[in-house]
C-alpha cells in the first residue's frame, strides 16, 4: 500500500519549522541557519562510506518514493503573483526529487520539467485532489508532504498522513511557525515509534496506529 | 556561584509539560499518564546498579541543590482558596526534597516542616524576592525551579535560569501547557549543550551563555 509520508523535516528544539522573515538568503527564515547542519553531517558520513543517523535518513528519503507534495513558500521565497516566471526553485537545474512535484499555489503557472524528472506542476486544487494527483503519479509507490509546517500541517489535520519523520536539531529559533500548532486532534492518531540521538540531532518517527 | 536549574523536566515530543484536566488521579492531566515513564525505567536502572542516561539525570537531580521553588499546581490539585490545610503534597510524609521548598501562591498557609528536612513555605511575594530568599536558603548551594511550566516560563522571562535540563517523552500530547509558548526573547541566551537519547527518553542540557 502507498504511504504518505513525512520525510526529514526538520525542527528545531522548541519546535519551530521556519523562522521569520524567510527570504532568498534566508529560506528557513532568521535564526535558522544551522537547522540543517546534521545533512552536513549526513552527507560527510555517506561520502567517507559510514553509516550513521542521519545518512540513513537521508538514504531512506528517495527510497519508494513516486511523487512529493510541497507548499509554495518551500518552492521560493516570493510571495503573491508571480513578477516573472524565471525562478525554478531552490534546487538548481537538477532538484533532488527525480518525479512529479506539485505546488500548491493560488498563482498558477505552466508545469516546469527539470533535469533529472523532476517536474514541478502548480495547483490550486483542494489538498485531498492534489493527493490524489500525487497518489496517481507515484504509481503504487509513497508520496512525500515534502514541506513547509503550513502544508504538513494541513494535510495532518486532513487525517492524510501515514508516517512522519522529523529531525530535532539542537538549537533555539524562539519563534516562527510551530510545526505542532492546531494539530491537536490529528496528533491523537499516532505514536512515536522510533525516537534516536546523535550529536548532530535527533531522529524521530510517527507512526498512524 | 550558585546556580539556578530547572532539572529533570519532563515535556511530550510535542513541547506539552501538562494536558488539560490536571487533578488527584492525574497530576500532568489528561494524556500524560506515561510521560515519566523514562523515571522508572532510570530507578530501575539504579535500582540494578547500572548506569543509564535517565540514572545519570536523577543522581544530578538532588546533587548541590540547596532549595526548590514550585508553583502551587504542582504542589497539588486544588484551585483556589484551602478547603482545609490537610494536603501536604504529592510526595507522602518524606518529599524529596529535604531542603526549604517554596510554593508560589496566592493562598497562603503556615510552612509545613516534613520529614526527611523538607519544608514547604508558601508566598506571595515576587518571583524574584522568592529566588533571593531561596538562594539564601540554599547557603550557596543551586536553587531548582522545579515547575510547572507556567512557573518556569516567568522565571525564564525573568531571565533569572542559568540551566535547563530538560527530558523529552516519547509520547505526543495534542493539548495542555507548552513549556516553549511565549518565552521567545528568553531562549536567545540559551545554547542547547547537550541531546542525548535511550529508549525511555530524550535529555536535553539547555545553558545560558
């Protein structure tokens, strides 16, 4: 059965996805800076051939994967109408995703075909359509919500998701989008079946029961 | 010099330190009934003379502290005025403490010595006139704000917290009191120095710079 899966989405200590003032140079917002440093760490133990916390992560992020689901503010940092339609994300001409990618959007743009496969569409459609979009385009394998807290957030409180894989980095942002905001009743629905630390974060994983 | 700690206190992966409907059979409130799981799993590890991560946490728990503060939920499940002076607290005829312990509240009552040299003394003064009389009390030695969460957020943002050991349950809550609401500016002068996982628990070290 296809999962939808929440994978290596990264909070910080007090729980925050995504600071203020999310801008081209800042795309997790201010105080974010080091949220990311365990891929760092990650891909340093993946390229010298060791195993570790987060390198598995990040090697299970692709695996079984058909097709990711994001917010527009994780495809950039622009807000409202589109002034021009040159940007294509953050991810250069090759984006780590390699299938369909559907932005949810209430400004519309003709679908983008990267290098690699991955395709970026836009939709304004409701969530639960655009899911079954994903579902479609993944044929039988999981879709990702890839991101930000809004869009997880929403499709948690839509009893969509099956599994969700955070990683806690050690730091503070005191303020910003709190990942686990109004999502009260759709958290009743899961248990932490994996909670693991390295010094660079901790992995943790929830599990629809 | 002496310091002042919050030790060994417990909140839900979701930032939750107290569900809704704390009362006599459920001190935490709703949802929480297996967030200090991580104690008996650490008393036992004790118990069989083995060390542990959550062990470690509760032999530094009493070491060079001189007094506790707490707030009035914590010390019991009355709201309100006294009905009578009856209640002594949670922790039966030997608390364990064994040092001058202040309850913050607005209903006063006569201190009550206990056995094993705790004392609970209860005030209405300011916070900060109640840690001056703590750390007096304490003759050097650290004072611990031993919660809930709504006492130590007004010491956090009192920035009057040198330390904070935090333990991070397994188990997700949904509602109830989030340590990290409001205390924003607080964090900044704090640095995460330590993160630590077993199976029982996550132990967070959190320092003032």
């Amino acid at each position: 059965m296809a999962r939808v899966r929440v994978h290596n989405f990264t909070i910080t200590l007090d729980g925050i996805a995504a600071g203020p003032g999310q801008r081209l140079d800042a795309p997790f917002g201010d105080g974010m800076d080091k949220v990311h440093d365990w891929m760092e760490v990650a891909q340093a133990d993946r390229a010298a051939g060791k195993s570790g916390l987060g390198a598995d992560r990040i090697d299970g992020y692709a695996e079984g994967v058909g097709a990711t689901i994001m917010g527009r503010n994780m495809f950039g940092p622009q807000r409202g109408a589109w002034e021009d339609e040159s940007w294509t994300g953050w991810w250069g001409d090759n984006p780590p995703y390699h299938h369909d990618t559907f932005v949810l959007t209430h400004h519309l743009r003709p679908s983008i075909p990267m290098e690699g496969g991955t395709t970026f569409h836009f939709t304004d459609e409701p969530i639960e359509a655009v899911l079954e979009r994903a579902l479609k385009a993944a044929g039988g394998r999981d879709v990702v919500i890839a991101g930000g807290a809004h869009t997880v957030q929403q499709y948690l409180r839509a009893g969509l998701i099956d599994e969700l894989n955070l990683v806690i980095a050690p730091i503070l942002a005191g303020s910003g989008e709190h990942l686990f905001d109004d999502v009260a009743n759709a958290l009743g629905a899961f248990q932490v079946t994996e909670m693991v630390s390295d010094p660079s974060a901790t992995f943790v994983r929830l599990e629809r029961q």
